[in-house]
C-alpha cells in the first residue's frame, strides 16, 4: 500500500519526515506518527524538542573525539578511569558496545571511521594525527586498537601501528576468537585458526 | 546489547524519547538518532517541529471525524464527491486504505473504534449516535460498512445496522471473498464459502 491520500497536510508532513529515517518505510511511519497524535502535547513538544536540542547543543569530546556534552565528555573527565591507557575505536556506537561490557575503565579515540580508499578516506580524513599528538604529550602507555576485522580495519590498523611504534608504548589489537557460545563446527576457518595461535593459559581464560 | 552508558546525556534523552515509540528498540533508536545527528541543524528542526506542530495544531472533521486541518476535512468539503455515500470504517488508517484504491468516490464516517466489551468499548464511546444524526439530517442513500471480519466487527456492524434500518436507506457491507492474486487451496472455508455465496454475474467482476 502506497500512502497517497491524507485528509490532512500536518499528518502528511509529519508522515514524510519520519520516513525520511533509514529503515522507516511509510506505512511504519505513519504508524509512528498515529501513535505521537495519542500522546499529550506535552509529551509530543518533549520527544520533537529532544532531537531539535540534541542537534543543536552537541558537541564532540576535544580529547577523545567521543559524543560529548561539555568540552570534554563525561569519560575523559572521570579521573577514577585509567589515563595511561587508550583504546582507539571507529564511532561512538563501538564506544558505548564497549562501555557496556563494564571490563574497560580506560579512556577511548574516536577515528570517526576507518581508512577506507573505495570511500575516498583516507588518514587525514580521521582523527589519527590527534591520536598521535595525544600519545605523544600525555601519559599513555598503551594504546587497545578495538577496529573490526575487515580489510579496511585491518589497513587502519597498520598505518596507525606504524605511526605509533617510534613513541615506544604497548600497542595491543582486542582479541579475536571463537564467540563464547558457538561452537567450533560453524566457526570460519580463519578465525578458529587465530584463536589455536593466540591460545591463552587456562587459568587466564577465565579472568 | 543493552546500552547503559551515554558520553552526553543530550543524546540520552534523545535515545530515550524515540524508543518510547512503539517497535522501536534502544538499539534501532540509537541509529535513527545517531541520524538526524548528521543532518543539518534546520532539517532536524523541521523534523522536530513536524511531530509538535501536528499534535498540536490537528482537528478532527466535525462531520466524518476524520483527521484534518481544518473544522471540515478535505474529503467533506469536496463538492465532487458523492455525498450520498457513507463509508463506515473503524479508524483514519482504514480511510487511507480505501482512498488508496481509488475506487471509493463517497464520504467517511470514522467511527474511531469497534465496539469491544472485553476492552470496555460500548456504542457510546464511538461515533455511532452522530452517524444516526447525520443519515437523518442529510441526504444520504446509501451506508456502506467497512469494519474487519473480527467478531467485534460483526457486532458493530448489527448494531449500526439495527440503528440505521428504520431509516429507509440502502445499508451495504464491503464483499467478502478470496483476494487478488490467491490460490483457492490455501484460502480459509469461511471466506471460501462466503464468495460462493456472494458470486457476482461475470462481466460485473472485471468492473
């Protein structure tokens, strides 16, 4: 069903600029937009206003590059958190997967993206010359890179490991392996060969 | 993943808000979010506004209680249309569809529900008494039923047409039968049964 006809241009417009979201078709939207027209004014004003200040309010941490609502976000101004210790990501969306795990109390870099030619990214077009700065006049000690392991993860990987390796710090990569929880039979050969080369003690497995 | 940790409480609520909408998830209202994050700062304006001006600002026809702009919608108000014919349907979704076929070139009435004893919906809390109102003050020939083939629906449909009968006016209900492009091996015995009941002289049925 193709919505053509409204009986009102507000409900039309509302309609459209829902669907204009990634993954909102038009009949999602205009489920959506019914349910507002039930909430109270009140209600409606809190959840437009929201996205409207968002857009307009936000910043990005000028330490780590992360989603911020201050100069400096919330995680680079804890000083509870581990400052010697950085772990570099592509977004905000990998930050917070791994502040959800709660195993990480360092601070993070975010890249914004990752090198990526058929994109036309490239390093200068991320946040790698901060990260080298960074490394370079603070404390840090080691640096995690948590980057996906495709091809374009695996180029960014390289180049920033070249960049880092003079200052003479701990590089480490997040461990790849056999998710708790699979099993070996429909694991890809590539990965269950990792892990059998990267096999850790017992007794640490379980840390 | 649940996501529990937010660098900027800014994009916190704003996550908050969308994943109050129905069948949206933290995880698909952190998306849509993260979004309208890359949008200019007037396009999530107008977005947000959309949503606050249509609660706010929105009728309903005083006639067909349809949704509307204005005290008459744009359906009511048009003169080339049948105004003979009533479309009876429960909700302002229902009008959409049928106005999408194209083939409807009468009036609504939007009930604005069914009537549902186990949900405490009766006859008075829908808008069946201003139907009555309107096929005995104006000139209507011809009330056409449109609800589901719900039990509910059944029972709203004798209600209205016990209320309407004396009112000498043609009283129709929408067909029943298989749908375009069905096969009769998989259709259900009801409807089966009802569209041999109901067959339509054959040249009728390519009209």
């Amino acid at each position: 069903m193709s919505i053509q006809q409204f009986s009102s241009s507000l409900l039309e417009n509302a309609v459209n600029e829902f669907a204009k979201l990634p993954g909102i078709g038009r009949k999602t939207s205009l489920r959506l937009v019914l349910h507002l027209l039930k909430q109270t004014e009140h209600d409606v004003e809190v959840f437009g206003n929201a996205m409207i200040q968002l857009r307009k309010e936000i910043l990005y941490c000028k330490v780590c590059h992360n989603i911020s609502d201050t100069d400096v976000c919330r995680i680079c101004s804890n000083h509870s958190r581990d400052h010697e210790t950085v772990c570099v990501v592509e977004n905000i969306k990998d930050v917070m997967s791994i502040e959800n795990t709660q195993q990480f109390k360092g601070l993070y870099h975010v890249l914004g993206g990752i090198i990526s030619p058929m994109d036309g990214i490239g390093p200068s077009n991320l946040e790698i010359e901060s990260l080298v700065k960074r490394v370079t006049d603070e404390n840090v000690k080691e640096v995690i890179m948590a980057l996906s392991t495709t091809m374009e993860g695996d180029t960014t990987n390289f180049y920033i490991f070249r960049k880092l390796a003079p200052l003479n710090i701990k590089i480490t990569t997040i461990a790849r392996g056999i998710a708790i929880g699979d099993e070996l039979e429909y694991a890809d050969e590539v990965t269950l060969g990792r892990s059998i080369l990267n096999r850790v003690e017992f007794t640490n497995s379980f840390k």
